[in-house]
C-alpha cells in the first residue's frame, strides 16, 4: 500500500515524513502566504492568532534545530580529541 497526502500546492504525492528542515521551510512558505493574506479582507485577530501559532512553532522547531546542530558539535569535538 501506497499513502498519499495533499502537498502545499494542493495536488496528489506520496507521502513521507517530513525532516525538521523540510518543515521550517514550509513554515516559512506559510508565512509568506499569510502576510500576503494581510492585504485581503481578512479579521485582525484571526490574522493575529495565525501568526502567534505559526511563530511559535517555528520558535520550537528551531529550537529542537539547534539542539541537534549542539550535539553534532560536541560529537566532532570528542571526535577530534
């Protein structure tokens, strides 16, 4: 069996899991994409709490980003000791 899912530009692929990389990029797609959203008629306060969420988890996701990137360096320090 084959899964698929709807990607960004709404058509058909199969689906695999997105890497953290993968996600921070389509978070930033997103982001583009509401804040070109803004000139439209669209209610502040929905416009506000979509931000907030998108914030957020791109916060937490480049967070868990540099924790990765941490303890890749510490490994190439012992490594190199």
């Amino acid at each position: 069996y084959k899964t698929f899912s709807l990607a960004d530009n709404g058509q058909l692929e199969e689906f695999r899991p997105r890497t953290d990389i993968e996600a921070l990029v389509s978070l930033r797609n997103r982001t583009s994409q509401i804040e070109h959203d803004k000139t439209q008629a669209f209610p502040q306060a929905l416009k506000n709490r979509i931000s907030s969420i998108i914030t957020d988890e791109e916060a937490r996701l480049r967070a868990k980003f540099d924790r990765v990137l941490s303890v890749n360096s510490q490994i190439v320090r012992l490594m190199a000791n």
